[in-house]
C-alpha cells in the first residue's frame, strides 16, 4: 500500500462526503488536510502500553477556525492495519541499598 498523501486522503474524501463540504462552526469551505497521518491510542490510567492499540488518522483542518475533524486513515484504505499485542510497561524495580 502507498504512502499517505494529502491528495490520495483528498480523493478519498471527495468519494464520500456527501453535501456541502461547510465547517458547522465558522460556515467556511478553507479545508487543509494534515501533512502527515497522526495517531489516538486508548486511555489506561495513565499508564503507558507499549505495542497497544493506535488509531491511525488523518486530519481535516478548517483553515479559518481550526476546527479539526478526524478520518481513520485504515478505513480510508490510505495505510494498511497492522496487528497490536498490547504489552504494560512497569516502571523498573529499585534495589534499596543495606547500611
């Protein structure tokens, strides 16, 4: 599978917004798409999983307010899914020093 590129997430997108393309916060059509793909990985309470799940996205970016609107870049068949085995990374153990 090819790389992600604004014009293959562009094409994508034209296929399937239906309607007009209007940010619902500000009524413009400036849409800019992210540079590159970025990411969203479940909470853990605050612990950090190595290998664990990510939502791959791309990003649809309203250039006059910034409102920002999310596409799974697997869904939109711009990368292809990739397995996870989630692993909980555990901060190392201390020895504690005899006096």
């Amino acid at each position: 599978m090819e790389e992600y590129t604004r014009e293959r997430a562009a094409e994508w997108l034209n296929k399937h917004w239906q309607g007009p393309k209007i940010c619902p916060i500000c009524q413009s059509n400036n849409w800019v798409f992210s540079e590159s793909l970025v990411e969203i990985r479940p909470y853990h309470g605050g612990q950090i999983f190595v290998g664990g799940t990510l939502y791959p996205l791309f990003l649809l970016i309203c250039g006059v307010c910034g409102y920002t609107v999310l596409f799974n870049a697997i869904v939109a068949g711009l990368i292809s899914p990739t397995p996870a085995k989630e692993e909980k990374i555990d901060a190392p153990a201390v020895e504690k020093k005899e006096s």
